[in-house]
C-alpha cells in the first residue's frame, strides 16, 4: 500500500549540503521509484533556489514541502514567511507545529491559524503533535485529545481530505527511541476516531519520532500508520533509502 514518507531536515545542513542531497534524492529516485509518496522538506534557502531553477531542473520525483510559515496571509510579520509564497514557488506541503516550533512559543492556537491560512493557500499541512513525555496510556490519550480539540474545529470534508496529521511523542524526537509499533497503532486509532466522530472521514496519520532503516517496516506494516515523518535519518539518501524499501 502507498504510504507516506516525509523527510524533515530542519536546519541541520549547509546550504551546499543540502543542496547536494537533494540532488542526490532525485537522481536516485529518478532511477529506482519508490511506491510511497514523498515529501521532502529543506529549509527556506533551499527552497527558493530552487525555485530559482527551470525547466527540467526544476523536478523531482518527489513532493516539496516547508517546516513552517505565518499564520496571516501577508502582513507585518518579521522574520516569517507567506503560505501564498510556498504555494507560489511550487510548494505542496507544510509542517506546522513540530515540537522544535512549540518549544519556541507556538501555541495550539497559532497552530491552527497557520492551518486555516495554508488551506486557503491550498498548501496541505502536516499537522505535528504529540505528548512531552512518557506517562501512561490514559494520559497521554486526554493530551492528544485537548491538541485535537484545540487545533481542529470546523473543517470542511475537502480540508480532511488535504490535512495529514503526524504523531510524533516529543520524547521520542532525536532520542534513538522510538515509541513501540503498538503505541502509535493506538495513538493512530485514537485521532481517527476523534475525526470520524466528528466528521464521518478521518485524515492520514503518519508517525514520527527516531524512525530509522531498522524499525520503519516495523511503523509501516501496524493499521493506522499511513506513512512516517523522519528527521534525522533522512539526512542521508543511505538510511532514507532503507526507509523507503
Ligand atoms: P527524528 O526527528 O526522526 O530525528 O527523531 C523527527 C522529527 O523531528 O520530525
């Protein structure tokens, strides 16, 4: 079944570097497609480079996307950056509220005005949460419940069809600790619940949180999991590539 695969590289490279890996991604993926979709998400720099290029330069077998943007259509906003501008460069995705985003201040709130601003763009959002730490089952169902409630009110059954959740427990971000298959297979459970409920359809959710070549067949084959958002280990084409097979 296709899934899918989102690659987060943050801030973590050079503008050279990061460069070069996109371009290694999409030679090798130009030759040996993958099934699952994918969505590759460079910094802002990168991004308007590329837009910079044309012509066949210009594509790849794979779904641009930004790690985050304003939450007003255009204004006095120093620092941030327009949806309509990602969408105008040829932008698909956008991550919105990745723990790296909260932990400087983004509330739920703002979360969801990003959201709603990014949909009127026709950007798809990714919308990121999760719990802070590890507790038990019932709490952490009543924490992702209040990010639910809090961030998705009043969506239309078109808006579903574009958004894609992705649970990421924050403790397991960056720490070599994944949560188990059986966790996210819950957690998964638990917000396509909260939006059949209210809603009669359920968005993609995909998993993310220390996913790596060992253990995504392992997120992948569990019902529920639509695909996996992946930082670290998409920061070379060698791992990633062993995600995507
Ligand atoms: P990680 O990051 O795969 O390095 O844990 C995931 C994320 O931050 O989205």
């Amino acid at each position: 079944m296709t899934k899918t695969i989102i690659a987060n590289w943050k801030m973590a490279l050079s503008l050279a570097k990061s460069l070069d890996l996109l371009k290694k991604f999409k030679v090798e993926l130009e030759s040996l497609p993958t099934k699952h979709r994918l969505v590759v998400c460079p910094d802002f720099l990168s991004l308007g480079y590329l837009a910079a290029l044309k012509g066949e330069q210009r594509t790849f077998p794979f779904f641009l996307g930004a790690q985050t943007a304003g939450h007003l259509q255009f204004g006095a906003l120093t620092g941030e950056i327009a949806s309509a501008n990602l969408k105008k460069i040829g932008l698909t995705y956008l991550i919105l509220g990745h723990s790296d985003r909260r932990q400087v201040g983004e509330t739920n709130d703002l979360i969801k005005e990003k959201m709603l601003i990014s949909l009127k763009n026709k950007l798809r959002p990714i919308i990121c949460l999760g719990e802070e730490k590890k507790q038990s089952r019932a709490k952490t169902n009543l924490f992702i419940e209040k990010q639910l409630t809090e961030i998705f009110l009043k969506l239309t059954n078109s808006d579903l069809k574009k958004i894609i959740i992705a649970y990421e427990p924050v403790w397991a971000i960056g720490s070599q600790q994944a949560c188990s298959p059986q966790q996210a297979k819950q957690v998964h459970g638990l917000i396509k619940d909260f939006f059949r409920q209210k809603y009669q359809t359920a968005p993609a959710v995909v998993y993310g949180g220390s996913v790596n070549g060992h253990n995504a067949s392992r997120f992948l084959s569990q019902e529920n999991i639509d695909g996996l958002l992946v930082g670290g280990a998409s920061l070379s084409w060698s791992q990633f590539k062993k995600i995507i097979n």
